[in-house]
C-alpha cells in the first residue's frame, strides 16, 4: 500500500519536475507521453490501491516538519473518502490530459503547460491523501498556484493576466480564514492530524465548534466559488479549456467540499455551522442558476453551472449527507469534465468562437460531440436515469429529512435551482446544436469544422460514466449502493433512514422538474423560435438580462465595496503619507544638516587670522571652564 | 624670593595676552606676527622661570633654556620662510595665502 500511495503522489511530481527542468531538450511527443503517462501510471497505482484496499490507512513517509511538540510529517492517509477521490481524479486527470495533446498541437509553450498541469495533479493529490492539516494546506495553496498560473497561461493578453491574478486574491481570502482554522484547532487540541481532530468534536463548546466550521466555510467558499468568494470562477475561463475542465469543474473546485466532508466529524456537532453550510450552498446555487441563464459566452455558462452544482454539494454537506455529496462530486466531476471537453471540441471547431448566439448547426457536422455534449448535458439538468439525476435527487432528498423550516426553505429553493438548472442546460444545447445557419461560423470549405479524433474520444468514456454514473450509488429501494457500502464505516455522516415510497416520489418530482425545464427551453428556443431569440439577442441586454449577464453585479459591487477604498487608501498612503510626511520630513532633516554644514564649512576659509582668533577663543573658553571647576 | 609668585604670573598673562593681541591684530605683517609670537614664548619662559625659582627646582631654568634654542631655531626658519613668500607673491600680508581653505 506504501508503493502505491507513493507512486501516486510521486509520478506527477517527477512528471512536472522533468518537464519544467529538461522538457524543453526533448522532442514534443516525448513530453506529451511523459506528462499523460505518468497520470496514466497514477490512475492504475490508485486502482491497484482500491483493489488491496480493507480499512483506513495511514502511511508515513518523511518527516517534514517538527518543532517541540508540533509534528506535520508526509504522511497519507487512505479512508473511503479518499479513496474514491484518488480514483476520480486520477481517471478524470488522465482523460484531460491525452485531450490535451490534441487541443494544444498548435501551443508552442507545451512544455510549461505540462509541467504546470502535471503540477497540479500532483498538489490535488497531496490535498486529498494528506493526514495532517498543514500538509493539506501545502496541497491547498499548491493547486491555487497552479490554477493562477494556469489561467494566465496565456499571459501576453492583459486580460487572462488579470483573471489569473484575480482568482489568486480573492482565493486568498478564503485561504486566510483556513490558515487562521489550521492554528486555533492547533492551540485548541494541540494536534493538526485530521483523524485526531476529527474525534475531538465534543470535547470543546459548541460555540467554539461554530467559530471553527465558519473559518473552514470561508476556506472552502474560495476555493469552492461560493458566495461571497464565487467571482473569480467566471473570469478564470480566460485559461484554455482543458484547463477550465480539469481544474475549474472536475477537481479544484471541489477541494472546498472534500475539506468540510473531511472534517465534518468535528464540525458535526455545532448545527448553526452546518446551517450556515447549507445555506451557503443553497443561495450559491441558486444565484449560479440564474446568472447561467443569460449568459452568452458558452465557458461561462458552463462556469455558471459549476458554482451552482458545488453549491449543491455544499447543501448536501449541510445536510449531513457526505455519502449524497460525494456522490455528487464523483458524477459532477465525469459529466462537468464532459461538457467542458466538448464544449473545447466546439470551441476548436469554430476558431475560437464562444458566443452561444453565433453558433448553430453543430449538430450536424459534430455528431460525436453533440451526442456526448448532449449526455453531459443530461446529466447537469439531471433527466431521469442519468447519473446526475441519481445524485442530485440524493442530496434534495438528505435535505427534506433534514426537516426544520430552514431545510424546507432550502430544499424547495434547490427545486427552483434544479428548474432553472434544466432550462439553461438546454437552452445552451439549442443555442449551439440546434438550427442550420453555419455561415456566421467561418466555416468556408477552406476550413472545414473538424476536431482532432484524440479529442472526440475522449468525450466517450466520460459520457458513459456520466450516464451510467448513477450505479455508483444505486436507490436503496434496488438494492445496497456501492458507494453508500464503501462509506459505511465513516462517522459522522447521518446514513438516511428512509422508506422507498419516499424515494420514489422525490424521484418523480425531480424527474418532472428536470422534464419540464426541458419543456420550456424547447418551448423558448426550439424551432422557428431559436431564430426569434437570435434576432433578439443581437441587441444590447437590459434590465433583469444584464443584471444575470453579469452575475447580479458583484463585480460592481466588490468594486464600489472593497476595491475603490482599497485604491483610495492606496494613494492616500502613498501620496500623503509616504510621499508627504515619511519622505518630506527625512529632505527636511537633510537639507537642515546640509545647511549647518555648509555654515560651519565656511568658517574654514583659509585666513590664518580666523583660526588664530578661533583657537584663543577655544582656549580661553577652556580656562574658563577650569576655572568655573575648581 | 622678593617677588611673589602671583606677580611674576600676572606679568607673564599680561606679556603673553599682548603677544596673542599683536598676532591677531597686526596680520597685515607676517613679521609682526612672528614678533608676537616671540612675545608669547618669552611669557612662557617667564612663567617657567618664575616657578623654578618659587619652588626651588631646576627645572624651570632648563625648560627656559630649551625654549630659548627652540625659539633661535624657530626664527631662522620662519624667517626664511617669509624672505620666500616675498619673493613669490611680493607681500607680507597673512591674509594672501589662503590656498589651504577647505
């Protein structure tokens, strides 16, 4: 088991390290097969490591670092949990990368792509198999880099330097509140190992308890794009989009709901945090929802949704429901990464199009991607039967039973989201598939509108798992589900207790809200009434539109709010108090002692008279001060 | 000794803050200045010379004669010195040779 789990953390490690290193000396296809094959290599270590899996594990490695009584070695640590999110994003990770070989002939900095990207792989993995807090952290800040580097990945443009930038800082905020969490546990337990902490739970207040799951909240809202901390998602699709699909909707993002899955044992008992969980969760979602209904870039529409499925898992956390949440996860991972994929298929295809208004009639000369676009798709608005249905319908479901006025609230608000989720899904589906009129895509028969096989292939293993994602944790009314057994032995997760009938008709309700989303964007958007949209689409957007368009205005917000005082007291300090008291009052001492120097340097003006006059007076002034003495 | 001590100082202050006087006033001359100089060094000597006596010792004397070898010496060179200077700039004025200002 030691193998394997080091082979896993190490082969992306050395992977990113010889690309970053030598990869320039080799050819190009060397650093493509080295970067591809060793996550390949990881994914099959973690599946021989599932296959000898039987219990938690724990494995050390080195030490790292110690001081008197603080210890954070490198040690791992293997529990269902992790297990499952090692096998997913080894998997998810290899796909991406054997798509990106294709999607990026064209890049001549491959080599800082696949170094960066092998990167990343290698600090997601440290995050997820880390035993102790600080060593998360490391893997923590570790993917946060690497996303920063990655969306700027084409820096030249100021624009995606910007988004780069703008992800790293308001994932800082939430990273602060994390680090601040890491130290008082410390201080409280005196212990920073997760399965330490995760038993000490009951043994402070519950008012403590509250205080520490806010600050891990506020953790996982940065770097899982919650609100307040969501605005950086949308910008960071300024990266290319194997980028956007492995970091930004397959991996990263959820590190945020892996962190309070991981310590829900010890948040567990305080139930104001797990409200202030759920409720996050259920306004993010909700809020996502509707900024993804009238966006027109299609990366941001699929941005949008992201937030909006994370926000689910964040309800489902609040719940309770770790089972229903990771489920969540493992299927939101295989359909988002799909649809992002897919929509780099589309992407490619058009010559860097990506207004959904401009594009049309795909579905003809994109089968392959269309059908899996459409699979993706499915499984985000959650149709019946596809795996997203199974998941999400798990978490509305943990909600219900939650019980209370709040959780009713939440839950009924998560409907309304999965409604408006269907709408959006399909309006995107019509937009860009639908129709014939390909003339506004430069598609001219010089360049014709094909995509690289390698790309089109690797939509399909991920559009099978999306579909047939719902296996994974089948209802308990067919039978024990795999998932649900595997974390049996977790605790702190409330396993739900639930007659079938129940099940069946949250299902049917569920199925009925995602049919009649469906319904409705045919309605808006199929047929002769796409073209209507269209027309009406080529003005400029006003009123409730705009204020979706832009995400309910919180750039504006956060401008007017954090940026402009922050700018004001910026020039404030520089242009009144640096420049004006620090630097004017250090030229005043100097030109002050300058003066003085220059009056006394005039008294040596060479007259021998001056320096006799000057020397009597001295020496008078001497006798006379002996004399005052004695 | 028939002179008190206080008196033989007092001359030699009043000898010496003269010569220091003739220095400082008479700059035009570099001649004069030495001359006061003189003034100083032979108060010095008579302060010498009147402590040797008060206390009976002999050393005041023979600081006395030392200053009076020093002062020949003195003399002869910073005579020739300002013989130099006239030959060059044509004046004796202190004032004229300030090439050493900060």
């Amino acid at each position: 088991m030691k193998l394997y789990l080091s082979l896993i953390i190490l082969l992306p490690l050395l992977g990113g390290v010889i690309n970053a290193l030598v990869g320039r000396l080799f050819p190009r296809r060397v650093s493509e097969c080295l970067a591809c094959g060793v996550i390949w290599g990881a994914f099959i270590a973690s599946l021989f490591a599932y296959h000898d899996y039987n219990g938690a594990i724990r494995v050390d490695l080195i030490n790292w670092l110690a001081a008197f009584d603080f210890q954070a070695p490198v040690s791992l640590y293997l529990d269902p949990l992790s297990l499952v999110m090692i096998v997913m994003i080894t998997f998810v990770c290899a796909v991406i990368h054997t798509y990106s070989v294709a999607y990026m002939t064209e890049e001549e900095d491959y080599v800082r792509y696949f170094a960066l990207l092998n990167l990343f792989v290698f600090a997601m993995l440290v995050l997820v198999l880390a035993e102790n807090l600080p060593l998360l952290y490391l893997g923590w800040e570790g993917v946060g880099f690497c996303s920063y580097a990655l969306i700027g990945f084409w820096y030249r443009e100021e624009k995606n330097a910007t988004a780069g930038r703008k992800a790293f800082i308001v994932t800082r905020v939430g990273d602060t509140a994390f680090g601040i969490a890491i130290v008082w546990m410390y201080q409280l337990f005196n212990s920073v190992s997760i399965t330490t902490l995760n038993q000490m739970g009951s043994t402070v207040s519950v008012g403590t308890i509250t205080c520490i799951g806010i600050l891990l909240l506020i953790g996982a809202m940065g770097k899982s794009a919650q609100m307040p901390l969501m605005v950086w998602l949308p910008d960071a699709m300024a990266g290319p989009t194997p980028v956007s699909a492995l970091i930004h909707a397959a991996t990263m993002v959820t590190a945020g709901v892996y962190l309070l899955a991981r310590m829900f044992p010890l948040i567990s008992p305080s139930s104001t945090a797990l409200a202030a969980i759920a409720l996050t969760g259920g306004a993010t979602a909700f809020y996502a929802a509707t900024c993804a209904l009238a966006q027109r870039d299609l990366k941001r529409t699929l941005a949008y949704s992201t937030i909006s499925q994370i926000g689910f898992m964040m309800l489902g956390v609040g719940a309770g429901a770790i089972t229903a949440a990771t489920f969540h996860l493992l299927v939101h991972a295989f359909f988002k990464a799909l649809l992002f994929l897919a929509a780099g298929c589309v992407i490619a295809a058009t010559h860097h199009e990506q207004d959904i208004f401009k594009m049309g009639g795909l579905k003809k000369r994109l089968p392959i991607t269309f059908w899996s676009f459409l699979a993706g798709g499915a499984c985000l608005a959650g149709l019946p039967l596809t795996g997203g249905f199974f998941s999400k319908d798990s978490i509305l479901m943990a909600v219900w039973l939650k019980g209370g006025t709040l959780y009713c609230g939440l839950y009924l608000l998560g409907v309304l989201t999965a409604l408006l989720t269907s709408i959006y899904t399909f309006r995107m589906i019509y937009l860009v598939f639908g129709g014939d009129d390909t003339d506004k895509l430069h598609c001219s028969s010089a360049h014709s509108c094909k995509v690289s096989s390698v790309m089109e292939l690797a939509l399909i293993p991920l559009a099978l798992l999306g579909l047939f994602g719902g296996l994974i944790n089948i209802p308990s009314y067919l039978g024990v589900g795999w998932l649900g057994a595997l974390f049996a032995p977790l605790t702190g997760g409330t396993e739900l207790e639930t007659s079938h009938s129940l099940e069946l008709g949250m299902q049917t309700i569920a199925g009925v809200i995602a049919l009649a989303g469906l319904a409705i964007a045919h309605y808006r958007y199929g047929g002769n009434r796409r073209q209507e949209r269209l027309t009406a689409a080529a003005g400029p957007e006003t009123g409730v539109v705009s204020f979706f368009l832009y995400g309910w205005r919180f750039d504006d917000l956060y401008r007017l709010l954090f940026i402009r005082p922050y700018e004001a007291l910026s020039s404030f300090l520089w242009q009144q108090i640096d420049e004006g008291v620090i630097d004017d009052s250090l030229d005043r001492v100097a030109a002050f002692f300058g003066r003085s120097g220059e009056l006394l340097g005039s008294w040596t003006n060479g007259r021998v008279s001056i320096y006799i006059i000057s020397f009597a007076a001295g020496a008078a002034m001497l006798l006379a001060y002996l004399a005052w003495l004695s | 000794m028939i002179v008190p001590l206080t008196h033989v100082l007092l001359l030699a202050g009043i000898i010496f803050i003269m010569g220091l006087a003739c220095v400082v006033a008479w700059r035009s001359n570099l001649i004069m200045m030495l001359i006061g100089i003189e003034i100083m060094l032979n108060a010095a000597m008579l302060a010498f010379v009147g402590g040797g006596a008060h206390w009976g010792l002999v050393d005041g004397q023979i600081f006395s004669l030392i200053i009076m070898a020093l002062t020949s010496a003195e003399v002869s060179l910073a005579l020739s010195m300002v013989v130099y200077l006239h030959r060059r700039r044509k004046t004796v004025n202190a004032n004229d040779f300030s090439e050493l200002k900060g």
